[in-house]
C-alpha cells in the first residue's frame, strides 16, 4: 500500500485538513516584523454594526437621498446574522487592525478598518449577493437571457441565466425574502499559517434552467502589514466550459471617491472610469503595474487606500486571452458602488482545476503601491495537474444515518473504498444528500438530485425556431432546501478515464454500502464510475 492510501482512522479535524489543503504553496513575501495574530470567531459578537448595511442614506454617512420611513423599513430587512459564518481579525498592538466578514458562501461581505466598512451598502433583493467579494463566473448557456421572452405574464428570461456566483441567489418569486447562501461543503482553519479555507457549491443566482457544477475554494491568508492573500481553486464538473472566471467586488464609492492603476514603470495614475457598463471600464492587466487602489484623494500618497493586486503577465491560465481589470460606477443612484472586476479568461477543458491568487493591501495610499509592486510578482492565475499518481485519497466507512447506510468520510473499521481527496484533472464529486421530505439520505454524483424541480413552460408554440430547444427543459430550485448536501465525499473517476493500468480500481456499484442508496439522477450510474481499493 503506498502512503497515498494510509490514510485511515484520521481525526476529523486531520481529514478536514487534509481535503482542504490542495491549495499550492505561494511563493509570496511575508511581513512579520511586528506582533500580530490571525484570529477567527465563529460568533457576531457586535451586531450593532447592522445600521452600517442599509441603503444610501444611512444617518451615520451624513446622506438622505431616502426618507426616514423607507431607511428604517430597508434596515429591518437587513440581517447580517442571516450572512455571517466567520471573522477573520488582524489584531496587533504596533500595525492597524482589519476585519474580513466572511459569508456562508465563502465570500466576503464585510471589509472592515480604520477607514470604516468598505463594502457597499445592501438591498433588499440581493443581501450580499452583488454587493460583495466573490468569485463569479458564466457558462456559455447564458446566451438563453437573450433568446426567452418577458412578456406573456411571466418573466422566462431569468430561467436562462447562466451567471454562477460564490455567495449564493437574489430573493425573487417565491423565495420569501430570504437569501439561500451557496451549501458549505468544508472549511479548515490553520492558525500556524494564518490562513482560513471553506469550500462552496456554486449557484446560478435564480431560479433556471441551467445547472452549476461550480466548486469554488477559497483561502484567506494574513501575510501582515495589511496584505491579505486571496487564493481561489475553481473546478467545474460539467460537461460545458466557463467563461470570465474572476473575482467581483467592490468599495463604497461615498468613501473611497477615487481610483488608481499602477503602470509598468512602477508609478501610478489617476484613473476612474464613470460608469462599470461604460466602453472605458476595463483595462488589460499588461498595461497596468499589477495592481490598483481605491482612495478618497489620488493626490495624497498618505490618505488612506484598499489596494487590489492582481498581477501583470499571467499567461498560463488561458491561451488567446488577454485577463483585464474593470471598474466603474453600478449605474443606479440607490447603490454607493463602485464595481471592481477581474476577468481572467475562458477555461479550454472541463472537468480541470483552476488557481486565481491576488491580494488586498490594507494602508495609506504609499503603502499600498510600495506593497502592490512587490506582490505583483506573485499573483497568478494556472491550470493545475492535479493527477491520480499524487492526489491524496480519503477512505470512505460505511455509515448508518437515519436507517439509511450511506458512506462518509468519518468512521470506524475497514474501509469500503477510497476516494480522491481533491479534484483529480477529469474527476466527478461525490456527494451525499438528505431529502428533507422523505427523511432518506442516498449518495450520487448529482448534486441536483431530488430538489425541488419543476417542468419549464415553453412559451414557443410548435413550428417556431425555438420550441424545440426549450421542450422538456427543467427548472432547478436548490434555494427551496428540499435537499441538504450533508457531505462531499471526494471524487471519482469514470471508467472510461481512470487510469487502470496505473491504479487498482473497483467499481461503485461494487462497494456493499451504497446497495440501496445510490441515486445517479442526470449523472451517471455507479457501474459507470470507479473508485479506488
């Protein structure tokens, strides 16, 4: 047995360990030099900052482009106790001090410092949904938008989308103004290397016909003196490929009024496009030097800034594309935004991870340019090999929940089989759900499999150009929980791709545990897939 496969009888904490730490090791500087420690806090201990989210015209911003009646009514709306999972907290007597919220879905909604909150404002529709940090990306399904009609007393364009978000769906229909956050799938602290990890499903934001096969890990690590290294590993196990990968965000403009770009040479100018939907919103990342920052004053090198580093030259990530920057104001008067974005490129290939690695710099507006250049050379977007020969497997027990023998990573005795640990290069998750309905929990590669669904009505008659492609389509609702996702196991391989010559594999549908548990729903049969022995 090789030391791949002597993984056994770990702790839960050693194997959660062990399923996050697939993020590869960053070359990037570290600035110790004064005391500091990461803290994280599982608990919203200071729920008075909730008066900060309402929108335009909260009393403490000195603006009243609302009435008093309609800022209370959206305050009580906004709860960030629904959004809060951790704190990360840089504490330290001799450097400032700052405070990422971090949401259920991984992302962050709240970037605290000396500057104040520095993520904008929130609505009642989309509670840190847009207004965050996060990372997004688009299938090309998403071209449907542009084919559905909105009249005929429903709104179908919606069930078209094909946008994938970190943070999770927007409050429409019949939602019940209440956010669905992206399903938790793991999450690791490591207070050695200051570091915080979670694992998330990614969602299309409404209700649609398309499905996400979007894992989206993130890793927040403190390097010190106000720099924050954000690594994102993406990995798509659908069959189609994804466009614009990129992390979102943004500042409230109201506070941070102007913008910088670093150039080649090193300086920096001015540079603030008026509008996020305008022509002059973006900028290659080749033209720039790596990175920008957002300040109330470009002139001033000593007013304070929150600096986004992004890199220069990052070729390896996608072929015949060029990554960009862009920003500009979100075109409404209710929204103190200003919309900051990446956009790294296509993936070529499904079904293969991706690593995007940039940086915040917390400080004065010299600070963060003399920072932005050094971490410049460290940002990095990559295509990983993640493949069967080095990847660490996880054994799998068989499990009793409920009256149901499913499988988990955490048990006693002899293993029924093992799995990858991560995303092996042409790999499938394993998942196991919970219908809360039947009270039935099954495994299956489907992450889709008995939630709430229900027929799409094709608004095209018979004989139009179109009816047949929107014919016995299905319509997803994941934020209706009738499903739980209890648990990612690891992935799979199929047996026309695994490497048998290579590595002993059984097939699923010959592991005793899953003989009346197994549910393929759209994926595939357990005969079709292996794991390894």
């Amino acid at each position: 047995m090789t030391a791949e496969e002597t993984q056994e009888q770990k702790a839960p904490d050693e194997t959660q360990a062990l399923f996050m730490g697939l993020f590869p090791e960053s070359p990037a500087p570290t600035f110790y030099d004064k005391p500091s420690e990461l803290v994280l806090k599982k608990e919203l201990d200071w729920k008075i900052r909730d008066s900060r989210w309402g929108a335009r015209g909260d009393e403490w911003r000195g603006l009243s482009l609302v009435d008093e009646e309609t800022r209370q009514e959206q305050k009580g709306e906004l709860d960030e106790s629904a959004v809060f999972h951790a704190r990360l907290q840089h504490q330290s007597p001799e450097e400032r001090k700052w405070d990422l919220g971090i949401g259920k879905g991984g992302h962050l909604y709240s970037i605290y410092s000396f500057f104040g909150e520095a993520v904008p404002p929130q609505n009642q529709g989309a509670q840190w949904m847009d207004e965050a940090w996060q990372f997004t990306t688009i299938y090309p399904s998403i071209a449907r938008m542009n084919e559905l009609p909105e009249d005929r007393g429903t709104v179908f364009k919606h069930y078209g989308n094909a946008f994938v978000h970190q943070s999770g769906m927007y409050i429409k229909g019949d939602m019940e103004k209440k956010t669905f956050y992206t399903p938790l799938l793991g999450e690791h602290f490591d207070p050695e290397k200051r570091s915080f990890s979670m694992l998330n499903w990614g969602q299309v934001p409404t209700p649609s016909m398309n499905r996400s096969g979007v894992l989206i890990y993130v890793n927040y690590r403190d390097l010190g003196d106000g720099v924050i290294e954000m690594s994102y590993l993406v990995y798509n196990f659908e069959d189609e490929c994804q466009m614009n990968l990129g992390p979102w965000g943004g500042v409230r403009h109201s506070l941070f009024r102007e913008q910088v770009v670093s150039n080649p040479d090193g300086s920096y100018r001015y540079w603030h496009p008026v509008s996020f939907f305008s022509n002059d919103r973006s900028i290659p990342f080749k033209d720039t030097g790596g990175w920008i920052a957002a300040t109330p004053n470009a002139d001033n090198p000593y007013d304070y800034a929150l600096g986004v580093v992004f890199g220069k030259e990052l070729t390896d990530g996608a072929k015949d594309h060029t990554p960009s920057y862009a920003c500009g104001y979100a075109d409404d008067a209710m929204r103190d935004y200003m919309v900051q974005a990446t956009n790294y490129g296509p993936e070529e290939t499904p079904r293969t991870p991706h690593l995007i690695r940039m940086y915040f710099v917390i400080g004065s507006l010299e600070h963060v340019a003399k920072k932005g250049s050094i971490l410049a050379e460290h940002a990095d977007h990559q295509v990983l090999d993640f493949n069967e020969g080095i990847v660490p497997l996880v054994p799998l027990y068989a499990k009793t929940l409920e009256g149901d023998t499913v499988l988990s990573r955490e048990g006693a005795g002899d293993p029924q089989c093992r799995v990858y640990a991560w995303p092996v290069n042409g790999s499938y998750p394993l998942f196991v759900i919970r219908n809360n309905e039947t009270g039935r929990h099954f495994v299956t590669l489907d992450p889709y499999t008995q939630c709430a669904q229900e027929p799409f009505k094709n608004p095209y008659e018979p004989g139009h150009e179109l009816h047949a492609k929107y014919e016995n389509q299905t319509i997803y609702h994941t934020y209706k929980q009738q499903t739980d996702w209890v648990e990612l196991l690891g992935f799979v391989m199929s047996k026309d791709v695994a490497n048998t010559a290579a590595h002993e594999y059984i097939s699923l549908s010959d592991v005793p545990a899953l003989a009346d548990s197994f549910d393929a729903g759209e994926k595939m049969g357990a005969d079709e897939v292996v794991v390894r022995v």
